[in-house]
C-alpha cells in the first residue's frame, strides 16, 4: 500500500534533508543546516521504497544523494 503524507515547512530553507531509515522503519525530513527534525514518518517498510516530490510553487528541485549522516541522526 501506498504511503502518502503532506509535509509543510512554515519558514523558508535553503536545504531539507531527507533520510530513510528503512530498516528502523522511519522516514525523516530535516532542516540540513540546523541538524532539526521537521517530521518523521513511521512505518513497516516491506517493499521497495520509490521517492516522489513536488513543489506547491513553482520553482528549482535539486536533488543530492549519497550525503554522509548527518551526526544528530548517527546517535539517534
């Protein structure tokens, strides 16, 4: 089944970062200048994950991956 959730952000961020935990069972988005936790989303992840984004204005996505841990997240 498919899991879908609306994550709004109130202030203005540069960068957002996003960090599946699949075997915890979390996904997390995060500011990624401040190292805080905006939402984490909870569940049994039993298939492959498939990542989708829009943006509610129109404007420029960059995607990055590969980024090391960030350290907030390594002693959670």
């Amino acid at each position: 089944t498919g899991v879908m959730s609306d994550v709004r952000v109130t202030e203005h961020l540069a960068r957002i970062g996003i960090l599946l935990d699949y075997s915890g069972g979390r996904l997390l988005f995060f500011n990624a200048e401040r190292g805080l936790v905006l939402f984490t989303i909870r569940h049994k992840f039993t298939d492959a994950a498939y990542p989708a984004f829009a943006l509610e204005k129109a404007g420029a996505l960059t995607l990055r991956t590969g980024m090391e841990l960030p350290e907030f997240v390594k002693h959670s």
